[in-house]
C-alpha cells in the first residue's frame, strides 16, 4: 500500500472582494460547507458588511477557492507586519 502524503501546511490568508463588499459577504456565507477553512476574523465598518476577512487553510484549498470564484474574491498569504527604521 502507497504511504500518504502529509497534510498541506496550514496558513493564513487574506480575503478581499475585489469589486463589491457584498460578494465577499457571499463568499463568506459558503464557507461554512468548505470543513479546511476557519474564518479568523472579519475586518470592516460596525454598521456595514465586512470588507476583509482572515482566514486559515493549505495552499490547495486556497487555488480551488480562486479559480471557483473566478476572480471576483482576491486572495493572498497574510504577511506579518514589520517596523522598519
């Protein structure tokens, strides 16, 4: 029997709409049939929908999500902030 292959890295990720908040409201709204994601945090106005959410899962579940949502939701690694003199 072939060994398995380990488990994808888990990351984190930015998501933004890339022209309507409210597809990113869509997006989010399916995310809770997709078991390899975990929303981490929703980012945008207290009386409005989110514009940018957090979220954790590998890098292939990442590409299938890019190419289902044909370019309507942008996707990118989070990057750790730095302070730089």
């Amino acid at each position: 029997m072939p060994a398995s292959l380990p488990p994808a890295p888990i990351g984190r990720y930015i998501v933004r709409a890339a022209r309507d908040d409210n597809e990113l409201v869509r997006f989010l709204a399916t995310l809770g049939a997709e078991p390899g994601v975990q929303v981490v945090d929703l980012i945008g106005p207290s009386s409005g929908p989110p514009h940018t959410a957090v979220v954790e899962t590998d890098a292939p579940t990442v590409e299938r999500l890019r190419q289902q949502t044909l370019d309507q939701i942008t996707i990118e690694p989070d990057q750790p902030l730095s302070l730089s003199d």
